[in-house]
C-alpha cells in the first residue's frame, strides 16, 4: 500500500487531535487505522478524511465546545502542524506560520473550511 494520511473530520470526542494528520497503517471498509506515536488507533471511516500525500499547510480548526487544554487566550479558531502535530495560536490572519517545535515555515489553510460542515 501507498503511505497515505488521514484526519479527524468530525467534530466527535477522539484520542486524536483535531486538524492533525496521521499516517496510516491500515484501511478497511468500516475503519481507518492510523499511527498514533508509534501505537495504533482504528476509528469509524466515516470520520475521518483521507489522502494520498502529506499535508503540506496549516489547519485551522474551530475551537472545541468543551475545550479544557486549550488557554482562553486562543479565541475561537488555532493552527495545527503539518509536519509535527503542534496546536499554535492565530493572531491576526497569517498567510504563513513558523512552528516554534519543528521549526518549519507553512502556508495556512484558511480556505480549507476544516469542520465548517
């Protein structure tokens, strides 16, 4: 099989972080299985999205109704990594980000609409 990605595209309680992608160990018809930290995790296919190529920019994601992790500082939406996985603040409305953990320098999805449906 071809590496491929995979996200949570639903706005549903999970181990996985909303916006982040995760490569994919195994795909069925009922259920996707991704690489959580070297562990692996199934989840329902009908809530996740998939794809055959890495993301390449930031997601940015609505902040969840029970948000307990999150500083109130944030406001209603932040980024998530492409490379690492790491949630960052948005001030203003960035073209690009520099992520403070790996360093990287990407474009932001704003037209994405990630969990606008």
């Amino acid at each position: 099989m071809a590496p491929q990605w995979a996200r949570l595209d639903a706005d549903v309680d999970s181990q996985l972080r909303r916006g982040a992608w995760y490569p994919v160990a195994r795909v069925s018809a009922t259920e996707i299985v991704v690489d959580v930290n070297r562990h692996h995790l199934a989840v329902p296919r009908n809530l996740m999205s998939l794809h055959a190529t890495p993301p390449t920019a930031w997601t940015v994601v609505p902040r969840p109704r029970a948000a307990t992790r999150m500083p109130a500082s944030w406001g209603d939406t932040y980024a998530v990594c492409p490379n690492c996985r790491e949630r960052s603040r948005l001030n203003d409305h960035p073209a690009h980000l520099r992520c403070q953990r790996c360093n990287g320098y990407f474009p932001v999805a704003w037209n994405e609409g990630y969990l606008a449906h």
